[in-house]
C-alpha cells in the first residue's frame, strides 16, 4: 500500500478514529487503526470491542492499493507533526511515512488479527435526525449517567426511545435523573427503546462536534448494536443487556413551591458558596420565600459560612431545602436557556429543573435531608 497525502482530510479523520482505538485492550493489536486503500478511497477503522468507528476518505491519491493495521500513537503523532505534503507506504510488517528528507518506520500488526467489526447493513433504521438536535440531546440527557461500570448496568447507561416524531434520551445515577428530548427528521412506524453505555454515549458526542451542525445523523440497531451514520463516519456501540427502570413513574407534577431565576445569575450564586463546602460536604441550603428573594447559605466546620441572596420569583409556601451543589450546578449548566424553572415538592420531595422556552428537558435532583440545626452529615434520598 502507498498513499499520498497533500491534505488535512486523513488527519481529520484519523484524530476522529484514534480515540476508539484507546479504551482498555486486552490485546496489543487493539491500539491500532486499520488502514484500507482502494479505488481511491481509504477506510480507517478501530475497535475496543465495546465501540467500533469506520471513517471514509474520499479521493486519496493511492499510488498501490493494499491495507495494514498502524499503531495508533506513534503514527498519530507524526502525522499531526506533518499534516499534508507526505507519502505513507505500508507493508506486511512496517508503515513507513516519508516527508521530503524526513523517514519514519513503524511496525504494523497483521491484519487477519483484527476482530471483525460490527456492520449495519442488515440493521434497522430508527430515525435520522440533525447533529445538532442530537447533540444537545446527549449533552441535556446522558450527565446524570455514570462512566464507570457500574451495578445495576443502568446506572452508567442511557436509554434511548424512539417516538415517531421524536428522541428521548434518559440518565440517572439514582440520586436524580436527566431527560432530554428532540424532534426528528425522519421517524420510523414503530416505536422502541435502547439502552447504551454513557462511555459510548460521549464518544458520540465528540464525534459529532466534529461535524456540521446540519449533518445528517442515521440511527440504526439491530439485536446487540445501535450504529450512527454520518458524513462517511460509523460509530457502533454495543447495547447494554439490562432493563432500564420505568421512569416516567417517579415524575411527580406535586409542587409546593415554585421559583423563575435568572440561569447564570443562580450559578454564579452556586459556584461561590460551593468554596465554603467543596472539601466538606458539598451541601447547600435554599431558603425561598414566596413574594420575596432567593437566599443560598454554606456551612462547614473549620472551614467557614457563606451566604447570598438573590432576586427570584418565588410563589408557594415558604422553603427551607437542601441540595448537593455540585449536582445542582451540573443540571443548570446542562441547558443554554437565560432563565429557568424550578419545581420543589418540600424538604425532601423531587426538585424538578426545567426550561421557560421549552419542555424539551428535565432534570430531577431529590434534596439531602438536613438536621435541625441545618449542620452535619447529610443523606440524600433516591430518585430509583
């Protein structure tokens, strides 16, 4: 195989794919990316055996057709040293890339040891959507989702369910859950449910700020796979086995208290009594008064207090609740609306996070039960 690079497209293309080549191996040929070169096009591929990714490039200028699997992390970086104007030949047992008075040799693994990637053709359509609706989905639906495997599978899962005319993406660690929804472009007559990992959730993510934000994204799945097509780059993701469980049942519309803030003025509020509680016990305290103002208040021994207070509708019955501030600040951060909703059920009822301009999204956080004297350690109640 021999190629010649006089552009940026493989080096796009190869920093898409490298990614899925880095998860943990359990063989060495696993920290390679196969490299296929015909009719003028190269496919690179990788696998960590839970998420497969194929990325097309289109008129390459191949020289002897051929392929061979590079070891990802020294070719990657030599290329990004290069970027255009070099030649790549590769045979049975070394890729050598050649760069005017420059030569850089690498072994290669042999091909037949590469696993058999997952493949859609036979897969069932799902829906198409935009990159940009379904990457804001992800972002607003899958936080609340663990990366780490965890036990049950579903907390460090999200669950995708296909409407016809809509996606839903849903998260929880078990403490609060996230949902987010999107319009499609393209439905499918059937109505169905997946589950995949949160690991494979933000590689998909990533992939797709490397597109245009009106690409269009093809879903597929079939009995072990969900596979996203778009702009010659196929990310499969292997489907979690395990039951996701039936959340709409823990949505409480119960509210006894209700505010509209200011979005950022609200973080910004957060993020300075979080210094008083980060190293303590990360817990907050709301104080809302109806007809009057928000105040937020931090304690924690040999530490210090904190204390604000802020303009916000508030309407209901007084409040006195408590809040993980770190996951308080991770569902307002989720969402780009200037203002927000939020809904509290009393001291230890669901707070529901919304947006004014949509009912696209929802976040429920349940509050730390908090002591008479409002100090000390704190337990926080679950969501499932």
């Amino acid at each position: 195989m021999r190629i010649k690079i006089d552009d940026q497209k493989l080096i796009r293309s190869w920093q898409i794919t490298e990614r899925t080549s880095r998860g943990p191996k359990t063989s060495a040929i696993l920290s390679g990316i196969y490299v296929k070169a015909y009719n003028n096009d190269v496919i690179l591929m990788a696998t960590d055996l839970k998420t497969s990714i194929k990325c097309l490039i289109h008129d390459v200028t191949i020289e002897e057709e051929g392929e061979s699997i590079f070891p990802t992390k020294g070719v990657g970086e030599i290329l990004k040293k290069l970027s255009h104007g070099f030649t790549i030949e590769a045979t049975n047992t070394k890729v050598t890339i050649r760069h005017e008075k420059n030569q850089f040799n690498f072994t290669t693994y042999p091909t037949e040891e590469f696993p058999k990637l997952p493949s859609s053709e036979s897969a069932k359509l799902a829906c198409r959507i935009k990159s940009k609706d379904l990457s804001r989905s992800i972002k607003e639906g899958s936080f609340t989702g663990s990366t780490n495997e965890e036990f049950p599978q579903y907390l460090s899962s999200a669950l995708i369910e296909f409407k016809r005319n809509s996606l839903k993406l849903i998260a929880t660690d078990g403490k609060r859950l996230s949902l987010s929804e999107a319009d499609l472009m393209e439905g499918s007559t059937e109505e169905d449910s997946i589950l995949i990992p949160i690991r494979g959730i933000n590689e998909l993510e990533r992939i797709l700020s490397t597109l245009d934000e009106d690409s269009l994204i093809e879903i597929l799945y079939d009995d072990s796979q969900c596979y996203f097509r778009g702009d010659d780059i196929e990310l499969s993701i292997r489907r979690v086995e395990s039951l996701f469980p039936p959340y709409d049942r823990i949505i409480s519309s119960d509210r006894t208290t209700w505010m509209t803030i200011d979005r950022q003025a609200l973080i910004d509020s957060l993020e300075k009594v979080e210094v008083i509680v980060r190293d303590f016990n990360k817990v907050i305290i709301m104080d809302l008064k109806p007809a009057g103002n928000l105040s937020i208040s931090a304690f924690a021994k040999n530490v210090g207090e904190g204390f604000v207070e802020m303009a916000a509708e508030v309407d209901g019955e007084p409040l006195k609740v408590g809040f993980n501030v770190a996951y308080l600040l991770q569902g307002l951060k989720a969402i780009g609306d200037s203002s927000v909703r939020m809904s509290f059920n009393g001291p230890h009822g669901q707070m529901r996070l919304q947006k004014i301009s949509s009912d696209n999204f929802l976040y429920i956080l349940m509050p730390v039960v908090l002591p008479e004297e409002l100090l000390g350690e704190e337990e926080e109640a679950d969501v499932v």
